[in-house]
C-alpha cells in the first residue's frame, strides 16, 4: 500500500515537473541540462558554445526548484560564495547561498569559491530529479532509502503471496475433500442407524405379535 501511494506520489510529481517549465520565471533565458562542468576545460568550452554575448557570463547551477541543472548567461557580476554553502537560481536570476554543513552528508564547499568555480565541488551539482533535492542530503537518502525498502518490501509480499497461492490452493482442495469424506461418513452412519432401528422395532413388533399369538391359542386350548 506504502510503494502504491509512493508510486502516485512520484508521477504526480512527474507530472508536475513536466507541466511547470523550468525556464520560465527568470529574467533570461535558461537551458536545461543533464550535467554541469565537472572541470575548467569543460566549463570554458560549455561557456563557448553558450556564447554568452555583452556583458554575460556563463554559469550553470541548480534551479529554485532543485528540479533541474540549467545553464545560462547571467547579467551579474561575479560573485564570491562562502563556505559551507552550494547555490542556487533564485527570484529573476540571482543565485543565492544554499546552506549545506549540517544537511550534507559530504562534499560541502569547505572554501570560499567564485560561482564560476561552483564545478570543484561536485555535490553541489548532483542532484534527485525524483526527489527534488541535493543527492548528498541526508533527507534525501533516507527518501530514496525509505522507497527503495519500500519497493522490494513490497516486492517481497507480492512473491510471499505468489509463492503461497499454489499451496493454499492445494490446502483448500485437501479441506474440501476431508469435508466431503467426513460428510460421507456421516450421512452414511444416519442411513445406517435408521435402518438399524426399523429392522430392530419391526424384529421386536414380530416377536411381540408372534408372544401375544401363541398366548391367544393357549387360552383357547385351556377353554
């Protein structure tokens, strides 16, 4: 019951996330992505083939959702962050500090770092699209943990109930003809014992009137 609620939980989630456009609600334009830069080579040739144009500069970081990577070309001017803190896209467009010492598990900043430094560390970048949340969050694992138990708890049920069909089957036959048997017995046993007393009533009825007979004929002969 706990996986079937989780499950329409989950695609109403889906849904949710796929009605809600992601790009909408910022000041610029936001693409979508599957990943950030993982490095500075990879970030240089992403902000290349972004060609941000003016005075933009490439980033790219969670959305306010944490329902997606996105890219873009910020009109803000660079900006430091300080440790302990991974960010975000916020408001219009301003990414803001995402505090993360006492809900991450590991990989929180632990030095202060420019946005476009953001790909040194990694879990800043990861994120649960089920979930919307840091995989590195604690509360986050113990979601993707408490479905996952959930999942082959309920797993395990549906083969226990699978496995058990077969013999419960069994088991209902077996009842049905120990039941059919005794009943048998017993209806035979009443049809027995009815017999038994007819024949006995109808023995003792012919004795009685075979007595009652020859004392008639001994009272006529003494007459």
């Amino acid at each position: 019951m706990e996986f079937a609620l989780l499950l329409v939980l989950l695609v109403m989630n889906a849904f949710n996330m796929t009605t809600e456009n992601p790009i909408s609600h910022y000041r610029f334009d936001v693409n979508p992505v599957e990943i950030c830069p993982k490095n500075a080579t990879e970030f240089e040739t992403a902000a290349r083939t972004r060609n941000c144009s003016g005075n933009g500069r490439y980033l790219c970081a969670p959305d306010r959702n944490l329902s997606n990577l996105i890219e873009f070309c910020t009109d803000t001017k660079r900006s430091l962050f300080e440790k302990g803190n991974c960010v975000q896209l916020e408001g219009t467009g301003d990414l803001n500090h995402y505090p993360c010492v006492e809900s991450f598990v590991s990989g929180c900043p632990t030095e202060p770092y420019t946005d476009d430094e953001i790909y040194k560390y990694p879990a800043c970048l990861q994120l649960n699209l089920d979930f919307n949340c840091f995989v590195a969050n604690k509360n986050c694992q113990k979601r993707l943990l408490t479905t996952t138990e959930t999942y082959f708890n309920d797993s395990k049920d549906i083969d226990v109930l699978r496995n058990s069909e077969p013999e419960t089957f069994d088991g209902s036959i077996k009842l049905q003809i120990v039941i059919f048997i005794v009943n048998g017995f017993l209806y035979v046993a009443v049809i027995t014992g009815f017999v038994a007393i007819y024949l006995y009533k109808r023995e003792k009825y012919k004795k009685g009137k075979k007595k009652w007979y020859l004392e008639k004929r001994k009272e006529r002969d003494n007459h």
